[in-house]
C-alpha cells in the first residue's frame, strides 16, 4: 500500500512537557486508523501536527511526500475536537461560506446530511444543542473532497439515536482512495470502522497494528484490548 503521511522522529514539547516524543509512524493511503489513548497521551498535539495548525520541534511530517503547507492543507478535511463555528450565523449561512470557502466543497452531499441528521436550517449555530452542533461540524467535514478526513471525537455529544447516523454518514463516504484518521474515547462505538490501530502513550506510539490482527491474535476486539494495554500501565 501506498504510504499517505509519512512521520519520521517527530518531537513537539510544550515549554518543559513533550506532548509528542520521537514518533516515527507511517500511515497507509485509503484506509481507516483508529488513534487511540488516554487524555494527554498526544492525540490531538500529533493531529495538529499533521494539519499545519502546530510547529514541531524536531523530525519531519510528509504528506503525499510534501511538508506540510497550503498544498497539504488543501488536501485534509479536519474536525477539531472543539467548536470553530461562526455563532452568529445559521446553518444554512455556514453553508453557504463553506461552499465560497473551500473549492472541494459538494453543497449537494452537505444538503443531504444537514436533512439526514436532521440539523434545522434557519437556526444560528449558537442556538444548536451541543449534539446538533457536532452533526453539523461532521456534516461540513464528510462534505469536502479531501483526500484525507481527519476527525478528532466525532461521537462526542452525540446522542445514541442520532450516533449511528453519524456512523451511517462516515461508512458512505469511506473509499479505496480516502483515508481517515479518527481518534475517539468511544471505541466501542467506532471500532468496526478501524482497518488499523495506533495506540498513543506519553507523547510515544505504543503499538501500531491492523486491527484484524489484534482480534485474531490476541481473540478480544479493540475495546477491550485497549484497556488490557492501558490497564497495566
């Protein structure tokens, strides 16, 4: 398989905190990775990282073999794990900035999620209950043309009934060509998703593995192997 982000030694610190220490780890083009671990393990800092929005310290970030910048940029459809939403306007007004803003932007596929996760048009985002807010952020991610989907908690806030339309959402835009990156603390919920697995500990990458291989080998499902590795550290 082709690789899509290539991370080579890479150390980001935070003052006298390393957040992400000496990572070396290669992601596959066209498949889902589950970037799993604790609060202050280095998820969303390595996810940063990758989009351009920090600076690391040491090693190097390629993505499609470039270093990251407008191109690459160009190139990720990211949801944060925190709101960015413009409060003052509504949804349909987001809409409408997202398709002048970002040319990959299929107004088409983002009116079909608005109406399918039932997300009301006319409302100011800051009036969306924090779930609707995060059906929207997830709408507008699966919306663009990227060629990677990087999403940090897309289940949280989410309520059970309306999570697997979420989940819905993110199966019908998986390809051959499309490769997710996903972090989540929900993992029962996402983890049939998952083709492979980074289990992040200290800033360190503790194992990287396909998730096939982990049910196999060790007969229990990602969920639970997590906290058997997390429960003995």
């Amino acid at each position: 398989m082709d690789k899509i982000i290539s991370i080579n030694n890479l150390t980001k610190k935070y003052k006298n905190a390393i957040a992400i220490d000496d990572v070396s780890l290669d992601i596959e083009k066209g498949r889902v990775l589950g970037l799993l671990g604790p609060n202050g393990s280095g998820k969303s800092t390595l996810i940063k990282l990758i989009v351009g929005l920090l600076r690391k310290d040491k090693g190097e970030i390629l993505i499609d073999s470039k270093k990251p910048g407008l191109e690459t940029k160009a190139m990720i459809s990211y949801l944060p794990d925190s709101y960015y939403l413009y409060e003052r306007l509504t949804v349909r007004e987001t809409l409408c900035m997202y398709e002048d803003f970002y040319k990959d932007f299929d107004r088409k596929r983002a009116d079909m999620l608005i109406e399918y996760l039932r997300i009301p048009l006319d409302k100011k985002t800051k009036d969306l209950s924090k779930g609707l807010r995060e059906r929207l952020l997830i709408s507008l991610n699966l919306s663009r043309d990227a060629e990677i989907y990087i999403m940090d908690e897309p289940v949280d806030g989410v309520d059970p009934v309306a999570k697997q339309a979420v989940l819905d959402a993110i199966i019908d835009k998986l390809s051959s060509d499309k490769t997710f990156i996903i972090t989540t603390h929900q993992i029962k919920d996402l983890e049939n998703l998952f083709e492979d697995v980074v289990f992040l500990d200290k800033g360190k990458v503790l194992l990287h593995k396909k998730a096939a291989d982990i049910r196999r080998d060790y007969g229990m499902d990602i969920a639970d192997y997590y906290k058997e590795v997390y429960g003995h550290l």
